[in-house]
C-alpha cells in the first residue's frame, strides 16, 4: 500500500484491520430478533438516509 503512496501508518492499519477482520471482528454480536429489526440496511437508505441527503 505504502508503495501507491500510502503513509506508513495508515498502510499498518489497513493491516491491523484485516487481520482484526479475519480474526472475527465482525463476529462480536450475533443477530437475533430482540437484538435486531425488520428493516434492511436498503429499505432504510430509502426510506431514512436518501431523504436527509436530498433535504
């Protein structure tokens, strides 16, 4: 990364990232439906996030 002209320190946390990633970091919660809800990450940006950005 570092050779596309990446800094050295944002090269090692790309790095640390990954290997936190391949680790399991995003294996930290498990879905359930108390801890979740009906709505996809797609339908909110429809109904939620597209709203907002376009005022």
């Amino acid at each position: 990364m570092m050779k596309f002209g990446m800094s050295e320190p944002m090269a090692q946390a790309y790095a640390d990232m990954a290997v936190a990633k391949d680790a399991g970091l995003d294996n930290g919660v498990t879905r359930t439906p108390e801890g979740s809800t009906p709505t996809s990450f797609r339908q909110w940006c429809r109904d939620v996030l597209r709203p907002a950005v376009l005022g």
